[in-house]
C-alpha cells in the first residue's frame, strides 16, 4: 500500500481548518491533493522508505497528529492506487486503517461484494442504470462483457468502468490539485420554524460563498442547498446556474428558489448549508452581457464592497437584511 484516502471528521462549520491538515499531511509526504470539503490524497512511497514504516503504520501516526493539533479525528483508507483507496475509506472507522492488498486475486476478493457506486466517479444515474440490469456488485460488473458495459454507459465509460472493477487503478495523486467546491453552514441556535430567519441564512450563506469565490478569482456552475431538521434528517438539493458566477445576488437568488420549491411548511430547521461546486477560473467563463446600468452599478458596488471586507473584516459591509442581526 502506498497510497492513503483520509477523510477528516471536520464539520461544515470547521471546512476553513482543511488547509492546516493539509500541511500537516505534507510533513509526510509533499504529494498530497485534496479532496474538498473534508479529503485528501496522499502518496507515500516515498514517506515509506525515508522513514522505515509502511504505509498502514503511518496512517496512526498521522491520526495521532491531526487528534493531538487540532482535535480532528479522522478515519483513512490504504491502497496500491488512489481508487482502491477510496474504496476502501468506505469500511474505515476512526483508530482503525482499511487497507486493500497489493496482489491482484487479493484485490479482486476485495472488491468483489461491494456495491457498484463505491466506485469513484460512479453516480447515482450509472449506479441504477448498472443496478437494473443486475450488475450491482463490483464482482458481477468485472465478470460482464465489456462490449455490454459499453452499451449501458458509453464506451469510454464502460472501458474505465471495466477496469477499475477489475481492480485496474490507472490514477494518480495531483498534488495541489484546485478544489472544485467551496461550503458553508448556518445552524441554528435552537430548532428554527420561522421562513424569515431561513431566508436570512441563506442571504448570510450565499454572500460568504459569493466573496471566498470573487477572493479566489472563480466562480462556480452549480449550487447546492442542504436543509438539515430536528430529527437529523435532511434534503439536498441542488441547481445548475443560467451562468458561472460569482455575483452574490445570483447566488441569494438561486438559493432562494431551491428553498421555495422545497415547500417547507412549519419545519423545525436546524441547519442550512450552500455548497458552490463546479468551479473554474472567472477568466475563463463566459458571461452574457446585459447593458442593464443596474446590474453593472450593483456589481461595481460588490467590488467596492469587498475591498472593504479585505481590509477591515467579513461584516465591515453587509446586506441590510442582515445589518444589526445574528446570521
């Protein structure tokens, strides 16, 4: 095993201290790339050999240090490639490392019970398509053709589909890989039933994630709502943006109307997080001019603002619907 899938047990609220734990797994090994909100990748190999330890007794090492500098826990899954590593995150628990063997019968053994959507980059739509034509396990996906695998998926798809059943694991860690999202969350003090105050979380919600996304010079295609309740339960829901963007305003507006549509009605909230996903760099998106004076003062007036957060903090200027008020 020389590669290591970690999975910190950060809240939403303490996604900021990722970067720190990022550093501490680069006193390891300088090939580390993170997996937002709460991941990372790290290669060992050679960690393993420059400090005389496998890679499964340097995950303790490293769980020690992330419980001892920062009070995070973590649970980490070990593998020969960065997919089976990820693989097997899924069956670690905190204090315990789930590693898959290096031999290929060992791997594929491994593999064999597990269901199809434990695979990275196997959605929920792949996952039923495979599911309604029995494929639903790791094992019976590698034992089918692959010209059939091709013809439920496509067939580049169906070619890396077959591969990475068959324990093929043709990936790499990048190091300092660019996040492709960006989260938030605004719980509650109590259990909240008033719309008002949702909609004052998420006004609060979609402007932080506007200004981290214009600070980083990006914008984001999709948003995605998470409404959490009393009884633990929770509904997401997420939208595909007219346009990347950055703009608060369309952000607030997108995430309003993924909360309307929800058609929550006296429901005791008690959280609600916006994630931004699908990011890329702002020069690089395209955006529909409108020749609307409003909208080019109201971006203007956005810029100016967050000069002003820049230099004297996040609440030096805000919304009026949040001034004087806890969000």
């Amino acid at each position: 095993m020389t590669i290591l899938c970690v999975r910190f047990q950060l809240p939403p609220a303490r996604e900021a201290d990722l970067p720190r734990l990022l550093g501490m797994l680069e006193e390891f090994t300088p090939v580390v790339q993170a997996l937002p909100p709460d991941g990372a990748l790290a290669d060992l190999r050679g960690a393993e050999r420059y400090f005389g330890r496998d890679a499964v007794e340097l995950a303790s090492v490293i769980r020690v240090r992330s419980l001892a500098l920062y009070g995070v826990d973590c649970v980490i899954g070990a593998g020969p490639g960065p997919m089976l590593a990820r693989v097997a995150l899924h069956d670690a628990v905190p204090g315990v490392t789930c590693a898959v063997p290096e031999e290929p019968e060992a791997i594929a053994e491994f593999l064999a019970d597990r269901p199809v959507g434990v695979l990275p980059g196997i959605g929920a739509a792949t996952s039923r398509t495979l599911t309604d034509y029995g494929l639903d396990t790791l094992g019976r996906v590698a034992a089918a053709p692959l010209s059939t695998l091709q013809r439920l998926v496509g067939a580049k798809a169906g070619r890396e589909l077959h591969e990475k059943a068959n324990g093929i694991d043709r990936g790499r860690v990048v190091p300092n890989a660019v996040s492709s999202s960006l989260a938030t969350e605004r719980p509650f003090g109590r259990d909240e039933l008033d719309p008002d105050r949702h909609r004052r979380a998420l006004l609060s919600a979609a402007e932080e994630i506007g200004s981290r996304l214009r600070a980083l010079d990006r914008v984001c295609r999709t948003l995605t709502l998470t409404v959490r309740y009393a009884d633990r339960s929770a509904t997401t829901r997420n939208r595909t943006l007219k346009e990347p963007t950055a703009h608060s305003p369309a952000l607030t507006r997108a995430a309003y109307g993924m909360y309307e549509a929800l058609g929550l009605q006296r429901a005791r909230v008690r959280a609600i997080a916006l994630r931004a996903e699908g990011l890329r760099p702002a020069d690089q998106a395209s955006c529909q001019l409108t020749f609307d004076p409003v909208d080019e003062r109201v971006r203007r007036i956005e810029e100016v603002a967050d000069r002003a957060r820049a230099k004297f903090g996040p609440r030096a200027v805000m919304p009026g619907g949040l001034a004087g008020r806890a969000a």
